[in-house]
C-alpha cells in the first residue's frame, strides 16, 4: 500500500446477484474510492483481477464504466489512474503548441494522422488570404495524451511552402516544428478564436465524449508578417484543456468579441 493512502478492504462480489459482476466491482470501487483508498495509486487490471478474484474482462469493464463517469482514466497500455486531476492549458495571447502544452502537464503526446494530401478547399483558401482554387497542404490528426483523446485537429497550409510537410511523420511532433525544420518557416503572429460547440455525432465517437461533456472548438490563423500560412480549427475535450491569460492593473489585456475580425491578411 502507499504511504498516505488508506486501506479500505474489497467486499466480495455474488455471482447469484441481480447486477453483473462488472457492476458490483464498480460500485465496489466506487465506496473505496469515497472512503479514501486510492488517493495516491489507483490499482491495475491485473491486481484487481487477483483482489476479487474475477476475469479481466470483468475489470475491463468496470474500468470502462468507471471512465465514462470520468472517475478514472484507463488507457490501453496503461495504468488506471484517477481522473480529473491532469488539465492542459494554453496561455491566451502567444504562439504555443498543443504539442508542448501535452508534454508540459508530463503526459505523453501521440497523434494518430487520419489525413495528410495535397487538396483544394475554398474556405480553408479565403481564410488565409488566398484564391479559392489555391492548392493547400491538409493535416488532419487525432491527438492523445496519455493515449486517451484530447483533440481533433485540422491544418490547412499553403502547397507551394507546405509541401515538404507530406514527407514528415506527425505521429509525435508538433507541426510548428516540422515546419520550421522543413519549409524553414516560423510564425510570428495571428489570430485565434475559442468558442463553446456541441460536437457533431463522428466528432463525440472519436474524442469519446460522453454525451454530458463539453467541447471547445479552436480556430487560428497563423501569420508570418502579417501573410496567412496556416488556417487550424480544433475540437478539444472540454474537461481536458483550459486556457489561461495573464492581465495587469497597468496594461489590462484585450478580448476580440465575436464579430469583430478582420480580413484575413494577404
């Protein structure tokens, strides 16, 4: 047992019961939990498997139903652990990478790429400042922390610098540092708009939200003196990421209500 940690004893699970095992061993957990245990560790599969002498199938599930009540997280490959108590933050007001915010908070960062191509997209090009025809580099990835969902994110950059991006493996790199690496390119600017949203059916699959968590949507748009090189919008786990500003009596700081944008620099 840990140091600080209380020991609070299993209740054996009835097989004759009216409710499953897996729902015994959660609601199990749950009065330990409420009682003290766990403060510091929360128990692996394994050791549960052994404690109530169940299947892991058994524990899975209850851990399943455990993290869709956002008690616990418990990620394939990884240890159980309380949940809640780990948050991404952004700083308001700078150029920052979700990327290093992930590794920051000392949770391991993974992308699975979903879409990386050349294309055409009208919207994406108008918001950059550029011709509705023009070719633009896609990047479309989901991003884990700590293998458990964080953020659906989608990048437009113009072909005729991004292309050297198509070579680059995102899987675990921030797309700032790829592009400075191999289109030789940093920003220096841009705009950003974060806003409540209800999240599409695939979006809620994908982040797996469950249907009472909040998401926040990201829209940037990253400027090299004042040119659009990079169109991003992001869907993000409300209950995973906050965002910080600093202020001061001297200098205040200024908010960008909605409505007041400017054209898109070209």
């Amino acid at each position: 047992m840990v140091p600080g940690s209380r020991r609070v004893a299993a209740r054996p699970l009835q097989r004759a019961a009216c409710t499953t095992l897996w729902q015994q061993l959660q609601a199990d957990l749950q009065r330990r939990l409420a009682e003290g245990e766990f403060a510091e560790v929360f128990p692996g599969e394994l050791e549960l498997r052994d404690e109530y002498g169940v299947s892991r199938s058994t524990v899975r599930e209850a851990l399943r139903a455990l993290r869709e009540d956002g008690i616990v997280t418990a990620a394939r490959g990884r240890a159980p652990r309380l949940g809640g108590d780990v948050e991404i933050s952004q700083p308001l007001g700078a150029i920052y990478s979700l990327f290093e915010s992930v590794e920051a908070a000392h949770l391991h960062q993974r992308s699975i790429v979903r879409r990386l191509d050349e294309r055409r997209d009208a919207h994406a090009a108008v918001r950059l400042g550029l011709e509705e025809s023009t070719p633009l580099i896609y990047l479309e990835r989901l991003r884990l922390a700590d293998e458990e969902p964080l953020a659906l994110d989608c990048a437009w950059l113009p072909a005729e610098l991004a292309r050297p991006l198509l070579d680059a493996d995102f899987t675990h790199t921030s797309l700032y540092d790829e592009l400075a690496g191999r289109c030789r390119v940093r920003l220096t600017g841009g705009r950003e708009q974060i806003h409540a949203v209800i999240p599409t059916a695939a979006q809620r699959r994908l982040l797996e939200l469950g249907p009472d968590t909040a998401a926040m949507r990201v829209q940037r748009t990253g400027t090299v003196n004042g040119v659009g090189i990079e169109w991003r919008t992001t869907v993000i786990r409300g209950d995973r990421f906050s965002v910080l500003a600093d202020f001061s009596a001297r200098t205040g700081y200024t908010v960008h209500l909605s409505g007041d944008n400017p054209a898109p620099s070209r």
